[in-house]
C-alpha cells in the first residue's frame, strides 16, 4: 500500500490523484475490518446497534430502580422541575382566565336579562294601557325610594324592586334569615330581601300619603329578573319571577272596590318623584312614563 502511496505516475513523478486514492481506500476498507477484527462490517453494525439497545436499557433501569445519579442528572432534574413550576403557572394562569370570563359572561347576561325584563315590563304597560314610571324614585321625608318602577294598574300601584339573579333560589319567611342562589357559580347566601323590600314599602307608602294617594292599594314586588330563575322555600308574598308579574300586572282583581284610571293616577304618581334623584343608569333611555 505504501509503494502505491508513493510510486511516481508513469511518465512523471505526480501521484495518483487524491480521490482515486480515496475511492481504493473506501473499496479495500470491508476487506481491512475483516482482516483485522476478525467481523465483517454488518456484523459491526449490528454489533453497535446491540450495544445502544443494551446502553438504554441499563439507563431505563437505573431510574426505575433510583441507582445513582450520573453527573449532570441534578442539572437535568432543576430542569425537569422548572418545567413543570412553568407548566402549573400557565395551568394556573388558563384557569383564571377561564373564571374571569365566565363571571363577565355571567355579570352581561345577568345585565341583559334586567334590561330585557324592564323593555318587556314597559312594552306591556303601554299594550294594556297602564302607566309605567322608571324609575320609582319617590321622595319622603328626605330620602328616595329606589324602586326599579312603578306600576299603576287599574286596581292598585305596583313597586318593582328587581333583583338580576337566575338559578335557583331558595326564599325564607321574615326578614332574619338569609336566601340562598344556587347557580353555575355553585351555591351562596344572599342577604334576605324582604328588609330591603319593607324598607322601600314604607317609603312609597309616606310619599303616597304626601301626596293624597294613601287610599290607593299599594303593592312591593320582588322580580328575580334572570331568565333560569327558580323560586323555591317559603316565597313571601310579591316575591315573582318575570312571568308571574305580569300575571299580576294583567289581574282585574277589584282591591276595596278601588277602581283606578292608569293614567290620570300615574301622572299623580309621577309627580311625587325626586326631583334631583339620581336615575338607575341602566334604565334612563328606557323612558319615564307610558
């Protein structure tokens, strides 16, 4: 091989060119391993590929049986349970994400079905001719009621004082005990309606009596405005949902003999409204008096 290596081209003292050398080299190379290691070159191949087998399984056994670590595996293991911290937080993250925006789903659609309630409440005042104030900010003795709407039918005044929950809600008697709504968002209290419904009755009830109307029924509801609204429990009387208001509201029931022309009588019932009282913003455009 050396003598090939060095003897001088026929005809001048050039070698033979390098890749002609290569390309010998490459062709003798079979017959060199097999000369030398005593394997022929598939042999070999499947040789290292039996070693690589053997290489895995041995590491796949000394984790599964905590042998030792191999250096670099402390760097390699920070790393794994950085991985992961990263992994929770993002987890972390998508959940709270995901919460926040089922509570806007649930604060619009609680927001839209109050507004759809007061739109259909004015749109059946006006089809069966009785007279709607929106809001019912009567005044008395200084303070305002903050009543939703009145209603006046033509047997009695109607005050609606809504509450924008669905879900099922479970009502309790008197005023001491709280309800409860169980919904989507899962189960919580709910401070009992009933004080706030008494406190907003008498303060109607003094502005009617200051403004010669303490002979005509007066009435507070409670409307749950939510679409999926249950009521369950011991309901006090006036506490509805949207339809049984308008049930209500369309009853001919004849209170004391009282008779009542919506419209004259609503007018009266206007004019008792608090002058400089803030209007409920979500209610404003939908108009003061049908």
């Amino acid at each position: 091989m050396e003598a090939l290596l060095s003897a001088p081209a026929r005809g001048g003292s050039v070698g033979l060119p390098a890749m002609t050398i290569v390309a010998m080299l490459l062709l003798m190379l079979p017959y060199l391993i097999k000369r030398y290691s005593g394997r022929s070159v598939t042999e070999l191949l499947r040789f290292s590929a039996l070693l690589d087998g053997m290489v895995r399984l041995a590491e796949t056994l000394r984790g599964a049986l905590h042998i030792g670590p191999k250096r670099g595996d402390a760097a390699s293991a920070a790393l794994s349970r950085m991985r992961e911290a990263d992994a929770l937080r993002a987890a972390e993250n998508r959940a709270a994400e995901s919460d926040r925006s089922r509570a806007k789903h649930r604060a619009e659609s609680a927001r839209n079905d109050y507004l759809k309630a007061l739109s259909e409440l004015l749109t059946f005042a006006r089809r069966n001719r009785l007279f709607a104030v929106v809001p019912g900010n009567l005044a008395h003795q200084g303070r305002t009621a903050e009543l939703d709407a009145l209603v006046v039918t033509r047997a009695r005044v109607v005050g609606v004082l809504t509450y924008s929950f669905g879900g099922t809600i479970e009502c309790r008697s008197g005023e001491q005990e709280d309800w409860q709504i169980t919904d989507e968002a899962g189960t919580r209290p709910l401070d009992n309606p009933t004080r706030r419904a008494n406190a907003q009755d008498k303060l109607v009830r003094g502005a009617l009596l200051d403004g010669k109307l303490g002979d005509i029924p007066y009435q507070t509801v409670l409307l749950f405005t939510g679409s999926d609204a249950v009521l369950t429990g011991e309901r006090p009387q006036g506490c509805c949902t949207r339809e049984e208001l308008f049930r209500l509201l369309g009853s001919g029931e004849d209170l004391n003999g009282t008779l009542l022309d919506p419209k004259e009588t609503g007018r009266r019932v206007a004019a008792l409204r608090a002058g400089n009282a803030p209007k409920n913003q979500a209610t404003k455009d939908l108009g003061e008096g049908l």
